[in-house]
C-alpha cells in the first residue's frame, strides 16, 4: 500500500478482543478463524493495522491477562500455525498486526511461578517473584499495606502460602508480580519480543507500562511516596531502552499503557530511544464538553512535542464504558470508580455524540484507536449478574459492574443466530443486538458503520501537519489542519454558523435548514 516507514505517526489501529469478534469454530468464543474470516471487512473499514488483546494460553482468570506461555496460543483460539496466517494474511492486505504484552505478571500457571511453589522458601525460584516473610509473631501480616490496582477493590496484594511465604500481585491472586530486578526477567521478555517480531508482527503493545519496576524494599506506602514503590520508578527506562534497541532491528513499533498524571514523566516513556506512542487516556476520560475537550487536546499535543512523539487517540477500549452509553449519561465523562449498576443513557444522544466524537478524534494529528464495535455504534450492554465473568466485579464486592458490558461478542448478520458470531455467545447479546449488525449497516449509507468507513478513507486529506485553532463561538471548537482542511465541532446549544469553505467533505449528521451545524454534530470542510 505503498505506507511510510513512520505509518504508526497516523495511523487507524483497530483493536480486536478476539474472544468477542468473530467465532470461526461455533464454539461460542472468537477465534483466529473467525479473525481471518473478517480481514476483507477490516480492510473494507481502511485500518492500517490491528491490535490484538492477549491471544495467549492462559487460564482466563482476567481475559487473557494472565499469561501462562507467551510462545503458545490459547486453544479456545486457535493454533500458533494459525497466529502466524492471521498476521501474514492481513500483511497481503496491507494491515499490520500488533500483539499485547503483559510483562508486570505472570499467570500463576505459568511454569516459573509452579516451579516456585514447589522449590519452597528461599529458593532461585521464587527469586523470579516477589516472595517474602509477614510481619507479625507468626509471619501472618502482609509484607506491606500496597493497595490493590482494581480500582475500588479492598483486597490486599498479598497471598500467604501454606510453607509461610507470601507472594505480590498487584492484580488478582492468579497474578503473580515478576521481579524486574532479575536479569532472567528481563532476558525472557527481549527474547518474547523477537519471537513474535520474527512472525511478522509490526508492533507491541505494553499493558500497565508503568508498573514493572519495584522498590526493591517493598516499603509501606507513605502518602504522597516519592519515589513511588512501585509506579513509574526511573528503573523503567532501561528497560524500555533496551527493547526499543530490539524493536529498531525488526523495525518495529511499541504503544505504551502508561497512567501518570504528570505530563513531564508521561513524556519521558516517548523519548527518542524509548517507547513509539503511548495511549491518551486523558481524551478517553474527558467529558463531552467544549472546554474540557480542548484542554485535552492541547495537553496531550504540548506532553507529546518535546520529544517528537506523535499523539494517540480512543474513546473506548476493552476496559471502558462504550462511547455511545457513555455519552448519553449526565456524566459523559469516565472514572472506575464511578461505575454502577443501572446508570441511566439516552442512546439516541450518545450515538449524535458518539458520531461527532469519531470525526473529531479521526481529525486529530497523530494515531486514532478504533475498538471493535465502535464503528457499529455499540452500547454499553448490561450484563446479568449471574454471568458477569470480569474480576474487577467480584473484587469490589459485587458493587462495580465490571468491563464485559464492552466486551458482548459482535453482531455480524441480523437474520442469523446469535446475530451471526458464530455459536452461542461467551456473554450474551442484548435481546435488540441485531439491529445493529454488519450486514444492515453496511447498506445504509447514514449508519455507523457507513460514517467511520467514509472517515476513515478520507481522513489523509488532514495531511501530517500540526493543528491550528480558528476563532469559534463558545461552546464551538474549530481547527484547520494541513492544506486548508478545517474540523468545526460544535457543543454549544444552539445550532453554529460555519466558517467560509469551498466543500463539505463530511458530516456527523446532517445540517439544518438554514445550513448551521447542529448540536452535537462535526464537520469537515475544504477551506
């Protein structure tokens, strides 16, 4: 396709859950067959590449995060053999593929972390973890008072074994921390990066970038620790650097799951010899609102340029509410610790906001993630509790309602069972979930899905230059990018004037009479 060296700087990267896209097998889990099946759909959308949940053997204690071998596909999946077709076949349709690496843990069925178990305390096996003693007359007091990384969880980090041991997790128990001190450590996970860059994968995608390195210590956590125990410690970066030297020589690209408030240490993770790109989570989160919206912008822009990285951005993920639920809250913005059963959506508005949120974000310098179901603009769907599966529910006590509402498996054909997924679904699909299948959509030119394609293939139009800000009414965000090509979004109540242009290259939704952007809609215009 005749793409740049530097294709990730703006690129469209669509993120595949594979347990929820498409199931080739009738088993009621996606597959890499399923995967396969729809290439011509994702090459039909335009995406450059596509980015791949944990496809790894694994317990699925949290969806696949928790890897038992690295080097093996999980067979509710598929095959390696099939792993290394999937990339290939997508390659010959000038798609990239990029894989999810979770180097802070293990599964605790990986093979070190048995070995550990059975080697006993005090052994080079359970050096590869952070085992240690308790406090207390008998040991039965954690090591320390580390609070759990699921938000709203009271669970403690820490599972004492039967021999006195206890052992890190800072996610679930079937979780075990590595030691990132261990040189074992660090050779493992650079010798997983060439195995997967030498099946042709483009890129690497790390979760939870910034919590591998820890206090070797294990201190209490004293307000307002500095340096943190274990977030964002300096150690980190040569890590990274070491594996940017392995990424250059395959030429391959790295996407950082990196949480910091500070902008400063945020940057770093993207000097020149570290990470390509990093996640944007503050647009993610960022409420449907004019002013909010452009802080976000030129935030992200400004942490993004003293190193020279190119800016991502997404409105949803596998962990977030769906964008169309999301916006048709009274709180259109996005926190864990806000999330509740039974939270009211206008879904007529979401999905208004939803399509004027696509254009802008796709308007945007730098690289756009696009989450499976997004372009059919799929809601949040709600679970019933008896077949919630995510962790994150069941360590708030049954309080938060989890992340599988944005993980229902697709609907790819109205007419077909289980609207054509394939068997019955792993969660179940929304009674209405039909109507919003591939098949209608793709022959009604003002759907969803309809929009994000014809974005998508003109989005090149924007060009790779840097955003400029127009003069805008309150309440209206309005910016020209390269060659003249503006972006007006407008959020104000009433509708908005627009600015002089020769052509309207696309809109969210239609104008009104007197030809004023609407409420709530996005234009792209030729200046």
């Amino acid at each position: 396709m005749g793409q740049p060296t530097e294709w990730w700087r703006s690129a469209v990267i669509y993120q595949v859950y594979v347990r929820s896209f498409a199931d080739g097998d009738g088993d009621g889990t996606g597959d890499l067959a399923g995967v396969r099946a729809r290439l011509p759909y994702l090459a039909e959308l335009g995406v450059d590449a596509l980015w791949f949940n944990p496809w790894y053997l694994s317990p699925m204690k949290d969806g696949g995060y928790d890897v038992a071998d690295y080097r093996a596909i999980d067979p509710a999946f598929g095959t390696l053999a099939e792993a290394e077709k999937l990339i290939a076949e997508a390659r010959e349709l000038g798609i990239r593929s990029i894989v999810d690496v979770v180097p802070n843990h293990v599964s605790d069925q990986h093979p070190w972390f048995q070995a550990a178990l059975n080697a006993g305390p005090g052994s080079p096996e359970r050096e590869l973890f952070h085992f240690r003693r308790g406090f207390g007359k008998r040991g039965e007091l954690p090591p320390n008072d580390w609070p759990s990384q699921f938000v709203g969880s009271a669970e403690p980090v820490w599972t004492r074994l039967p021999d006195g041991d206890w052992y890190l997790h800072l996610f679930t128990p079937q979780q075990p921390d590595l030691n990132w001190a261990h040189p074992a450590v660090r050779r493992e996970h650079e010798d997983i990066l060439r195995f997967w860059f030498e099946r042709g994968v483009a890129g690497v995608r790390i979760d939870s970038a910034a919590l591998l390195a820890k206090d070797p210590a294990l201190p209490d956590l004293a307000d307002g620790s500095d340096p943190h125990p274990f977030v964002d410690r300096d150690e980190l970066h040569d890590i990274y650097r070491s594996w940017r030297a392995i990424a250059d020589e395959y030429d391959g690209v790295f996407v950082g799951e990196v949480w910091l408030p500070d902008t400063e240490r945020f940057a770093r993770y993207l000097r020149p010899d570290e990470l390509h790109t990093a996640f944007n989570f503050s647009f993610l989160t960022c409420p449907w609102d004019a002013g909010r919206l452009r802080t976000s912008i030129d935030t992200t822009l400004a942490e993004h340029a003293p190193v020279g990285a190119p800016a991502t951005w997404v409105l949803c993920n596998h962990d977030i509410t769906r964008t169309v639920t999301r916006y048709g809250r009274t709180d259109t913005g996005f926190a864990f610790a806000a999330k509740a059963f039974g939270t009211p959506s206008d879904l007529d508005l979401g999905t208004r906001r939803a399509r004027a949120a696509a254009l802008l974000s796709l308007a945007l310098p730098g690289a756009v993630y696009v989450y499976q179901g997004e372009e059919l603009g799929l809601p949040e769907a709600e679970i019933p509790r008896e077949r919630i599966e995510d962790p994150m529910h069941f360590r708030s006590g049954g309080t938060d309602p989890g992340r599988d509402g944005c993980r229902v498996p697709l609907p790819w054909a109205a007419g077909a069972p289980h609207a054509g997924f394939g068997g019955e679904p792993w969660l179940p699909q929304p009674a209405d979930w039909a109507s919003y299948a591939v098949d209608r959509q793709a022959v009604d030119p003002g759907s969803m899905l309809s929009l994000y394609r014809e974005a998508i293939r003109i989005r090149p139009v924007f060009g790779d230059g840097p955003l400029t800000w127009l003069p805008a009414p309150e309440g209206v965000l309005a910016f020209a990018r390269a060659g003249g090509v503006l972006c007006v979004v407008n959020l104000a109540d009433a509708p908005a004037d627009l600015p002089e242009h020769t052509e309207l290259l696309l809109a969210s939704d239609p104008l009104d009479s007197g030809g004023r952007l609407p409420k709530d809609t996005v234009v792209w215009l030729r200046g």
